[in-house]
C-alpha cells in the first residue's frame, strides 16, 4: 500500500474558557507528555483560545481550536473547527449546522447516541443527545466518546470504582451508534472520529472526596484518532493550510480510532486491493471482489463487517481475505476490548 505519515491525537477537550478546569498551558503540556501529534480543543460556545492566538504549533504539538455549538436548549451539540468568528448563540441546530458546512469548515456531531439510565446514574450528569441525524451537512460523528461512555457507564454503585480505575471500565462504542453508522453509509457517506471530550472535572464522592473525572493526560492515553496523511505537516506549512489538511483526511474518512489503553495502534494499516487498484479507507470503488489486507501491531481478533454484519471473525496480525462488493469495516478487539475501529471501505458492484 502506499506510504502514508501517521498523524495521531485527540479530538474534543474543554479548557477554563467554558467547563474544562485545564488552562491553555497545561492541557498543551498535558498533550506533549501524552505524546500526541495534534489536539483538537472545543470549548463550549467560544473560540477564545483561537482567538487569543493558541493555535498552531507548541514544539511537535500541533493544536487546532473550533469551539461546540449548542441550541438554546443544551442539546444537539456539535463541534465546528476552522471558523474565526462564533456563530450567532441563538441558532437552532438545522441552522448552525448549515453555517458550518456553507463556511466550508469543519463540523462533528458530538455524543450523537448519548443514554442515562434515570435509576442508577450519576446525579447532575443528564445525557445530551441529538434529536435527529437527518441532516444532509452532516459529515461526520463521533462514534466513541471517553467521557460520554464513562458516564453511561458509571452508576452508583460503582462510581468509585470507575472514579480510582477511569480508563479500566472501557468496552466498545455503543452498539446503536455503530448500527446507525453502518446504515447510514449505505445511501450517503459519513465518516468518524473518536473523541476524548475532556474537561477534567472535579467530581465530590460520597460528598468527601473530591477527585478530576479524568485528567487531561489520562484521556489524552485513551480513545485516539489517528490521521494517514500524504505528507508530514511541518512549520514551513500556514496554520491554516495545516487544519485544511487534517480537515480533508476527518471528511475524507482516511483515518482510524484506536483506545490507547489496549495498545498503542501506531502502525496500523487498513487498505483493499483490486486490479493493482489499492482502495483506502473512505475509498469507495466499483468492482465485484477486491481482496481486504490488513496489518496490525500484534495479534488481536479481528470482526470483519460487511453492510453492518460480522462477515468474518479471525485471530491474527495479518488480514489477507477476497470478499464480494459490499461496504467493509474492521472491528479490532484485545481481551474482549474494543482497541481499532476503522472507517469504511465502499465496494459497490458494476452495474449491469
């Protein structure tokens, strides 16, 4: 397959400009002794980090800063990057989600399948979700997010637990957004990321013990998204030129989510071949069969999904397997753990 320069970082995290408790310095810091490629921050309804001029390069950090839209009713949050001005505060969602896409800049729906159970979850922590993802601007989702999945997963009773072991508890991206995902994919593209959604939020157990619900460098070594970019981003580009193209490669869907407490996935490739044709991910092509490869750091089952079903289920480090036309994803998974999700790859068959 062809060479790519891996890029990987974070995506989602909230700074003392809206709910985060982290200043721009020390979530950067965080970044750095995270070891991540780029970070991308999003506080709630305000660009004023950008604003204040902290985006572009800390050292080998690359940081990009959007901010997350909101509708007056605190639902339907979506984070826009490349904008230089906030949109009007009082848009509804089919609104602001239009301006974002007419801008040309980039737009994730945000814990887009985010649950509570009303009987066992955390107080004051109330899901914020989507009421619909019937836009047609919508680009791309966030298939798994740290902290919403903590919170779906954190109940009473084992809040403590999850509060001393917060990356432990992990699993998988929910069921229903993949569903959703896979469905959707088969009349429109979306693509996905996945997301950290920091804050660091102090949160009081038992109304004694004050502890951050996830620092900044825990979740900063837990979900990644890891871009397979054509060059290597240097100084030499424009801030500007640097996030059209991480950008491009989130729309574009050349790029797969890793959970960095299972593994470092560094490494990973994922293409189809076909005719001396290679076909990456978020590549769609015409053609009866194509054969799916795959290379991974070290042994792990693999669940390969053809239309939103398990086509085939192996354990190995090499994936080299001929399949009929159909939309192909892979599922990568260490002790029962959800580690590598990787975009689609669109096989559709030659018309007759």
């Amino acid at each position: 397959m062809g060479k790519f320069f891996e890029f990987t970082g974070c995506i989602h995290a909230h700074s003392i400009y809206s709910d985060g408790s982290g200043t721009y310095s020390e979530i950067i810091q965080s970044a750095q002794e995270a070891d991540l490629d780029y970070l991308m921050i999003s506080d709630h309804m305000t660009l004023k980090g950008r604003k204040k001029g902290y985006n572009g390069w800390h050292d080998d950090l690359f940081l990009s800063i959007g901010y997350e839209i909101q509708d007056p009713e605190d639902q339907n949050h979506y984070l826009a990057f490349g904008l230089e001005e906030e949109l009007p505060s009082d848009l509804k969602a089919e609104e602001y989600i239009k301006a974002v896409e007419e801008k040309q800049a980039l737009g994730i729906a945000a814990h887009p399948f985010e649950e509570r159970d009303p009987d066992q979850s955390l107080n004051g922590y109330p899901p914020i979700n989507w009421n619909t993802l019937e836009y047609s601007e919508i680009e791309v989702i966030e298939i798994w997010n740290m902290m919403s999945h903590w919170l779906e997963e954190t109940t009473i009773k084992n809040s403590f637990w999850n509060l001393l072991h917060p990356r432990s508890f992990s699993t998988h991206p929910k069921q229903k957004a993949l569903r959703w995902w896979d469905e959707v994919n088969q009349n429109k593209k979306v693509t996905a990321v996945g997301s950290v959604d920091a804050h660091a939020t102090e949160y009081k157990f038992l109304g004694l013990l004050k502890k951050s619900i996830f620092d900044y460098k825990i979740l900063f070594k837990s979900i990644r998204t890891h871009l397979l970019l054509d060059q290597k981003p240097t100084e030499q580009l424009t801030n500007n030129d640097i996030e059209n193209i991480l950008f491009a490669n989130i729309k574009e869907g050349r790029n797969f989510i890793s959970n960095y407490r299972r593994g470092d996935a560094q490494g990973f490739r994922y293409w189809a071949e076909a005719k001396n044709n290679k076909i990456q991910m978020g590549d769609s092509y015409v053609a009866q069969e194509v054969i799916l490869y795959a290379t991974i750091p070290k042994k792990a089952k693999v669940k390969v999904i053809r239309n939103g079903n398990v086509y085939k289920e192996i354990r190995t480090k090499e994936v080299q397997i001929k399949v009929p036309a159909g939309i192909y994803r892979l599922e990568i998974e260490v002790d029962d753990r959800g580690w590598i999700y990787t975009n689609h790859i669109k096989i559709r068959s030659p018309k007759k």
